[in-house]
C-alpha cells in the first residue's frame, strides 16, 4: 500500500513539472509574441524651405538599430500620392522578406495628398511651374531618417513611376554620393544639367508602345504634358558613358521581354535595361494600372523583385 501511494505521488509531482513547464513555454511564446517587431506603415512630416512635406515610411519586423539596413525610396508618378505608389509597387511584402525599409515621400501641389508631382527637372506641373527644390528636400529626408535609424549608407536607393522614374534620374545626377543605384519605370533623363560626381547604377524598365512618355522619345500622344521627353536609349546612353561600360550589350529575349546588360563597368556599377515589347505605362508584375484607368501591367516579370535583385548586389563602393 506504501509503495502504490509514493508510485502516485511521484504521478503527481511528474504531472505538476509537466503542466509548469507546459506554462513556462506558453507564457514564454507569449511573451515573444508580445514582443516581436510589427511591420508597420507610418505617416510622418517634415517642414522644408517652410512647406510641410509627408512621406510613408515601412519598417519591416526585421529590423534590429544595431544592424545598418538598407532603404528604398519609392516616389509615385505624375498626379499620384504616396499610398498609389506603394500599392503599385508592392514594396512592403518584399520588404519584409528581404529586410530593407522602404520610404514613399508625397511631391508637391495644390492639393494636400493627391495629384502630386516631382520637379524632375523638365516635368512635371505643379513642382515643376514652381520650382520646388526635390532634390533637397529628399537629402533633408533621408538625413532625417539617418538620426532616427540605423540606414546603411552604402545601400540607398532610388526608383519611381514616370514622374517619379523621371525624378529618381534627377538624384541620380544631382545626389550622386547618396544612392547607390536607381530603378527609373516608365520615365527617362530630363535634367540637362546633369551632372553626377560619382558612378551609380541603374536599371530601367519600359515599354515600346508607352504612350504617355514614350520609348522612343518626344511627346506621347496621351501625355498631359507639353513636355517632349528624351529617349530611353539617351538615358541609358548617358550613363554607360558616366559608369565606363562598354558599349555593346549582352542581351536575351523571351516572351514580351528584351533584357539588355552592359557590363565592365567602373565602380562594381553596372547598367541593365528591360524593354516590355508592345508594353505600356506601367509597372511590371504589378496588380494594379499604372495611373488611374487604364495601362495593364505585363505579368512576365516583377520590376519590384528584379529591381531589389539588383540594387542588393550594387552598394556603394
């Protein structure tokens, strides 16, 4: 009889470690839960040259302060806001995967968060009529960020939309020993002055039939600008001569894409072209049109992706 009560005590006592340690490790994950980073999407403000500019910033639950991490600024097109370039784009999902931070600033206008443009230098509207200094108020934004998180400053770049593709060009040559590459989508070099100080990357996508701003060059037929735009062979030109690359590309093709590289460049840049055959104006893999109403993206390819591909593998030296 003894020896069956100690049998069920020692039960007993073997259930109470089981069940205390079961509580542990639930309170444990809990608390884990509790404290794991969110990924998140904030509105915030900063006043430059007296105006009050707005951006979107993404932090992905990856982010540790004591790791540098890179960032992607993402600027809207032509009449859009910072919200329609990030559902164009599709940046946060991959953000968080790949553990960048992605920044989406608003331009400028007269209205306070909708039909908003980027002084690019030629185009567009508002920013451009009048001349509303980006180019400053994006370093104003970026040092901004630089005392809040711990951004890497070999890994910061630049893409965009049209106007905003057009814009990412104007950093490029006039923010040089910031960004490290640009991805310009359906817009080209519209800056005369350019004039960059140091090598950056770039690759470009665009469609053949775009026409808003078109491959070719000039004034699209269903522009909303009176803007006669350059070419994307003299955008891409222009920095296969800044970058040292050589000349000819290697290219190949498949389904309604022609894939340019140009390679032996200075600096670890290099230059990359996706030519959409018979695309339009919009952004490659994207869900959603590239302005309002109309212009379907193709499927074959994500900009977004190949873009990050590519700007992970071109820091700054």
């Amino acid at each position: 009889m003894k020896q069956k009560r100690q049998t069920f005590n020692r039960s007993i006592s073997a259930r109470k470690a089981i069940l205390a340690a079961l509580l542990a490790l639930t309170l444990s994950l809990a608390a884990c839960l509790r404290t794991a980073p969110a990924s998140q999407n904030t509105l915030h403000s900063l006043t430059h040259n007296g105006v009050e500019r707005t951006y979107l910033l993404h932090i992905p639950p990856s982010y540790d302060k004591r790791q540098p991490i890179p960032l992607v600024l993402a600027l809207h097109g032509g009449g859009g806001n910072a919200e329609h370039q990030r559902r164009v784009s599709g940046f946060d999902t991959l953000a968080d995967e790949k553990g960048f931070m992605v920044v989406y600033p608003n331009g400028s206008g007269r209205l306070e968060d909708n039909i908003l443009t980027w002084n690019g230098g030629t185009c567009c509207g508002f920013a451009v009529t009048n001349q509303v200094d980006d180019v400053s108020f994006i370093r104003a934004l970026i040092a901004e960020l630089q005392t809040e998180y711990n951004i890497d400053t070999k890994r910061i770049y630049a893409t965009g939309l049209s106007n905003g593709a057009i814009m990412s060009y104007r950093l490029a040559c006039e923010a040089s020993d910031i960004f490290a590459a640009i991805g310009p989508v359906a817009g080209t070099q519209n800056y005369a002055e350019c004039q960059p100080t140091e090598a950056v990357s770039v690759i470009h996508f665009h469609g053949t039939e775009d026409t808003h701003l078109p491959y070719g060059g000039g004034r699209g037929e269903d522009s909303l600008t009176e803007v006669s735009f350059q070419s994307v062979d003299e955008s891409i030109h222009f920095w296969l001569q800044v970058d040292q690359c050589a000349p000819a590309p290697k290219t190949e093709t498949f389904e309604d894409i022609q894939h340019d590289v140009y390679s032996g460049c200075a600096n670890g840049t290099s230059v990359e072209l996706y030519t959409i055959l018979g695309g339009k104006h919009a952004w490659p893999g994207s869900p959603l049109p590239g302005w309002a109403g109309g212009d379907e993206p193709t499927q074959t390819i994500s900009a977004t992706r190949l873009m990050w591909e590519f700007f992970a593998s071109h820091p700054k030296p």
